[in-house]
C-alpha cells in the first residue's frame, strides 16, 4: 500500500532571513522529525521541502507565541502540522484521533523512536507509549 499523495506545485524558493538564535536551534532539532513528517505525506522530494519552508515560515510568524507557550514544542507541532493538513491530505490509516495519527505517522511510517517522537510533538513519552499500545489498526 503507498502511503505518499502527489505532489503539490513547488514554489520557488523565497528570500533567505535571518532567524533568531533560539529559533534556529528550534528548527536545527526538530527539521529531520518535521521532514520526515512532510514526507509521509508528499513523495516528491522537492515538494515536500517547499511544504517543510513554508512550515517553517509558518512558525518564524508565530515564534513569539510559541515560545510565550508553557510546551512550546507542543505548540509548534500543532501549527507545523496544521499547515502542513491545510496542503496534503492525511494518510489512510484507520485512527481516531489527531494526536495517535500523528504519533503511528512518526512511528509507523517513519520509523521514530518514542523519545524523538515525544520530543518533537512535545507529548510525554509516556502518553506516547500509550497510545501506541491502545492503537487497534494493527
């Protein structure tokens, strides 16, 4: 079964900006996880790293809010995985709740382990464990 959706229509690339220290770390941790996210959910290569800039351009807009936010990594994931839904289509996986979608997508499709998981949807990874072993779709 393919898990991937077509290609939506690349944009070329914007202006470089100059990010703000914590965010650039932000984005240094957390970009491989976000990738691989994106690209369970688009097979081109090229489009799926459009998606992921304009993720990220996505948070630049919103860093304030997010680091005024007591899980901001919580925070970021939502708006990351907001935007990146606005433009794919979710995969077809039999679940029920947004949170164990994307939790079976970082773990199933992408193969991530708990505490990366964990650490990028900023959900304890206990919460994380659960939802894993509750999942029936398996």
């Amino acid at each position: 079964m393919r898990l991937t959706h077509s290609t939506p229509a690349a944009q070329p690339p914007g202006p470089a900006l100059e990010l703000p220290l914590a965010l650039e770390a932000f984005c240094t941790l957390h970009r491989p996880r976000y990738r691989a996210y994106i690209r369970a959910h688009i097979n081109h290569p090229a489009a799926a790293e459009a998606v992921l800039r304009e993720a990220l351009g996505h948070l630049v807009t919103h860093w304030s809010a997010i680091l005024g936010e007591p899980n901001p990594a919580a925070h970021a994931w939502q708006h990351l995985t907001d935007h990146i839904h606005t433009r794919t289509p979710r995969l077809p996986l039999p679940i029920r709740t947004r949170p164990e979608y994307d939790v079976l997508v970082l773990h199933q499709v992408t193969h991530g382990c708990l505490p990366a998981i964990a650490e990028t949807t900023g959900q304890d990874i206990s919460k994380i464990r659960y939802i894993l072993s509750s999942w029936t779709g398996h």
